[in-house]
C-alpha cells in the first residue's frame, strides 16, 4: 500500500484518459487496503492508515496526504458509484471544513507529522497550513464539485485559492512558503518568510503544476446547465450538449465585484448559465459555523443584469440560473459589493478569542509590518465589543471586582482566560488545566504567582469553566509502583485497562536502556537520550540519571512532558477504538522505575462547550 496517496490519484486520472480498467482497479485495490493492516505494517493515523476508508469520518494525520486520500475517495465514486465511498467523503469533507480550516483556507494545524490537529485546534503562530496541503483541497473541493455543483464547494476553492495557495509564493515567483503562519513575530526562522527553495521542495514544484490548471476550475457543464465558478478574465470555449458556447468575462475581481460576462453560443440556443454568488457575499464565510461575520447583516444586495434588464436572485445551491434562449453577444452583469467585514471564530477555537479577521471579497487581509510602522501584533480595533473583568472565580458564578487577583491553580480546574505572567513580561492566551501543566497547545510552563484575566464578550456575567461530568473525582483507581528494575517482557501495567491515563514517573535509565510505554497500538519511547512520540522526537538526557515523565492519554491523542518541561510533545492521535490497555515494555534490564503512579481517568479532560453566545 503507498503511503503517500499520489499513486491512486494518477492512476484514476490514467484511467480517465485511456479507459482501460486495469488502472482504475489497482487504485481501487490500495484505497481499500488502507484500513486493513492485518498482514502488514501499519502507517495508523498518519497515512490515514487507522480505519477502513468507508468507516473514516474525521480527517486526520499528514494533511497533504490527508487530501489527496480525500480527493481519491470522491473520485473512485466518481468512477464506480459506491455509495459508502460518497458517504465517506462528505463526512471528512465536513470534518476538514467545519473544524479544522484556518479562516485563510488553509488545513493542517500542527508542525509534528505536518498533519491535522483536534477539531477547533486551530493556533496562529504555530500554523503549520502546508502550502501543499491548500492544493491538495483545492483539489478535494472541486471534485466534490464534480459530484454535486454546489457552490460551497467552490467558496472553499476559491478561499483556499487566493488566500494559501497563492499567499504560499511570492509575486515574483521566486520565493515560497512551506508552511503559512497566521502569526508571526519575525522571529521564527524559515516559517517567518518565504525562501527560495528548500530541502524538500514539494511546494514550489506543486505550485508550478496547479498555477496552470486553474482555468479548468472556472466553467463547468452537465447536461443543458452551464456553471460560471470563477471570475478572471479571459475566454473559454466550453463545449456543452447543445453545442459550443465561448464565454467572455471581463473584471478585476477579486479587487473589484464588477463582472462583465459575454456569452456567444455557436447558434442561438436555450440552455441555462448558473452563476455562482460567493458564500462571502451570502453571508457565510465558510461551510458551517467554523467562522462567521461580527456583523450578521446582510451586505449590501447583489445584483444580476442580462443585456441591462434586472434578473431576479433565486439562488439553489449557491447559484443565480438564468434559463432563455441565449444568443451571441447576450452580456450578463453581475455586480457584488466589496464591504470590509470583520470574521469571528467559532467559541472552540480559543486563539481566536478577542480577535477578528479582516475580509473583503474573497480575501483575507494580513496586517504586515512594513505596512504598520513595524506594529501589529497590538493592533487593537476602535469598536471592539469585548469586556475585561478581573475577578474571583469559584466554579459556579464569576463576580467582578476590581483589581489584579491572584489564583492558586488546583488539578480540577479549566478555563478560557489570558494570564499576565510575572517573570517574562508576556501575555499568554489559550487553555489553561489546573496543577503543573497548561494544556494543549501551548504547553508552557507558567510562573507563579501570575494575575489572571478572565473576559466575556458581552455585557451580562458569563461562566468560562468548562464542566466535565465527573470533575471532581477525574483522577480515581490510581496504581503506584517504586524501586522496580524491569526485566525484558516483564509489565507491570498489564491489568490496566482502558482509555485515558494521567502517568507520573521517575525512571533511573541505565546505559543503552530503551523503554516504551504504549496504548492501543501508540507508543512512548526513549532510547540513546532521545524520546518519541509516534512522529515526533526530541532530545532528552537524564537529570542526575533520572528522567521524570508525565504523559496524558485520551482517546484521541497523548502528551507528553518530559524534565519538568524540559520536552513537550502534543497532538499526536490515536484510533478511536477501546484500548486493551497499558504496556510497559524494555529491551533489556537497565531500567529501574524509581516511581510510577498511574491514574485512570473517567472522563476526557476535553473542555465542552463554552456558554458563551457573542
């Protein structure tokens, strides 16, 4: 099976061109392996590799991989008419758009593994956002488009288009993003601008093959229906059943919603050209509720003229259909106003709290430097609706008071808050889970005392504690163990069962020692100073020949501190099905556990969601 799913993705496109079955069932025989590691090595979540793809409805691991597997599942049912295909499809289609899509189009969150993050999981300065992986969903939405034309997925298209993919070279072609931050400070090395090449030199080359394609998104057809995608001028011959049309369009879009379309049939013809209204002048910024406009009003009305006399908008799926018997040198006019609008994240993405993106048209807008006087990351907006209470917190009602407060973390506590750290000056904003560590996905270690700040978004006294069930009694049947030298195959764990696990150790290593904790079919490992996590790795020498760990597991990922922070490892996933338990496992008898104290957990430590309503 490949593990990268380019492969299946040519020999669809082979078949399409030769017709000759052969390719189209060796594509289809390595989609259906995936999922089915039973005689082979697996890839897991990586390589999409976790589940059987009929039974995949989040979108997880590598992104750019992600997408192309993505793309092959819609066009094999493109190609076979398997219903459990198109079934799958539109559930990693809504996984991938409404939860894990940056507001620029871009996907993949996390910097490990290049891959996807939790749903919501969605950081500024830590974007990874391949440039790669927005062609690879360039890609997916138009062949979903294919499936059904239906303007949501062209908005993705073209939100991924001007915003990612071309965001990801530079306007003279020279010079590329790998990854596409959100945030910057400057500061970031490779990640904080765009370089001439790199090592591995995907993008650049990606962006040369997809620069030219892109007329074969702007006008599709089927039957008598003629679909207007995009708007860039230029000519197009389509050929459609009734014959030849030659479409002209004329604009400056995207600066400019003015769009002038020339329409000059062979012969005159009835047929019916749909005209696609972007999601962003309908009011939706995105599919779902993932991001939406501060100010809910509809802008300023569109409007539709055929040779000057008004059309009236009946929209079905996103597009204006006008049906008359066209004849050469019918112009349509559509004219879209361009308003700034100021787009709100969903409450779950909590880097975006207090912040708004700025939109016009289709793109988004970045605040640079050079444009700032050298200023932007304390750009704060004249009418921003946001309150600032510092007050007590006791779990139950939030009371205002005045001053600065401080607060003793205990190990039940959650909440969505920015704190002013003390010692490095620096406002930190994200999760915050009560005891040592902060949560996902800063994973800093804060200072005490520190001066919290918790905010509501209106005017009324909202609670920001995330409630999990059983709060109170999260950490129950604890196992402890201490001065225990493991032996190869011995497993002090093998009795505990189950899904979540919060693990605190000290373990004296000897020389050459390896050892490895695993859940499922996901391990911990440290071996010649360095420790993993399923992708990720990182140096880690013994402190006075001790290492301290603490890894949390849940059902979907692990993490992993190591040194009292000295190693911090978040986000990597696991398959969502029942654990058979803890195994911890050496390969030789150079390891000592100087204590262990393992808590099984009953419920996740992920926070519900907020009551908050902006």
């Amino acid at each position: 099976m490949p593990h990268h799913q380019e492969i299946e993705s040519a020999l669809i496109k082979l078949y399409r061109v030769t017709k000759e079955r052969r390719y189209l069932r060796l594509a289809q025989f390595f989609i259906d392996r995936r999922g089915h590691f039973e005689d082979r090595p697996t890839v897991t979540f990586y390589g999409q590799d976790h589940l059987p793809v009929r039974r995949q409805s989040e979108i997880v691991g590598h992104a750019v991989r992600g997408m192309y597997h993505c793309v092959n599942i819609a066009s094999l049912y493109t190609e076979t008419g398997d219903a459990e295909l198109l079934a799958a499809a539109h559930r990693l289609w809504e996984s991938a758009t409404q939860r894990k899509l940056y507001v620029t189009g871009g996907v993949g969150a996390v910097g490990r593994g290049e891959s996807f993050g939790n749903d919501y999981q969605l950081p500024n300065e830590t974007a990874y956002a391949e440039t790669c992986a927005g062609i690879g969903l360039v890609f997916f939405a138009h062949e979903m488009w294919r499936i059904t034309p239906d303007a949501e997925y062209i908005d993705v298209l073209e939100l991924a288009l001007y915003n990612e993919v071309l965001g990801g070279v530079a306007i003279t072609g020279d010079a590329f993003f790998y990854p596409n931050k959100l945030l910057s400070t400057g500061q970031e090395g490779w990640g904080s601008m765009r370089q001439r090449w790199f090592r591995c030199a995907c993008c650049p080359s990606n962006i040369c093959r997809f620069i030219p394609a892109v007329p074969g998104y702007m006008y599709g057809h089927l039957a008598d229906n003629l679909y207007i995608n995009s708007f860039i001028p230029g000519t197009a011959v389509v050929r459609m059943d009734r014959g030849t049309v030659t479409v002209k369009q004329e604009t400056r879009y995207p600066w400019d919603g003015a769009v002038k379309i020339t329409v000059n049939p062979a012969e005159a013809t009835e047929f019916t050209i749909n005209v696609r209204i972007p999601g962003w002048a309908r009011n939706q910024p995105s599919p779902g509720d993932l991001y939406r406009y501060a100010d809910q009003t509809i802008p300023p009305p569109v409007s539709l003229r055929v040779n000057g006399k008004d059309v009236t908008l009946n929209l079905k799926r996103g597009y204006a259909a006008i049906t008359r018997k066209w004849a050469a040198g019918d112009a349509i006019a559509l004219d879209m106003p361009m308003p700034v609008r100021r787009i709100l994240a969903h409450e779950k993405v909590f880097n975006n709290a207090e912040r708004v993106a700025l939109q016009r048209g289709p793109v988004v807008y970045c605040a640079e430097w050079p444009d700032n006087g050298g200023k932007v990351l304390d750009i704060v907006l004249d009418d921003a609706r946001f309150h600032y209470w510092i007050g007590s917190f006791d779990g139950k009602t939030f009371k205002p008071e005045a001053g600065p407060l401080r607060v003793d973390y205990g190990k039940n506590f959650y909440a969505a808050q920015s704190w002013h750290n003390t010692k490095d000056r620096r406002i930190h904003t994200g999760w915050m889970r009560g005891g040592e560590y902060p949560g996902m996905p800063f994973n800093q270690q804060m200072s005490f005392p520190c001066e919290l700040t918790l905010r509501t978004v209106d005017k009324g006294i909202k609670l920001f504690r995330y409630p999990v069930k059983e709060i109170e009694t999260l950490h129950t049947e604890p196992f402890e163990l201490a001065d225990q030298t493991l032996k190869p195959g011995s497993n002090p764990l093998s009795h505990l069962a189950g899904d979540l696990f919060d693990i605190e150790m000290e373990i004296v290593p000897g020389a050459s020692a390896e050892f490895g904790i695993r859940l499922h079919t996901q391990a911990v490992t440290y071996a010649n100073n360095r420790i993993s996590c399923l992708g990720s790795t990182a140096n880690l020498s013994p402190v006075d020949g001790t290492i301290k760990l603490r890894i949390l597991v849940d059902r979907t990922s692990i993490e992993v501190f190591a040194n009292d922070g000295e190693v911090s490892m978040t986000s990597c996933f696991l398959p969502k099905e029942k654990s058979t338990g803890l195994e911890f496992y050496t390969k030789d008898g150079n390891v000592t556990i100087r204590s262990l104290r393992v808590s099984k957990l009953k419920s996740s430590w992920t926070p519900e969601t907020p009551p908050l309503k902006p």
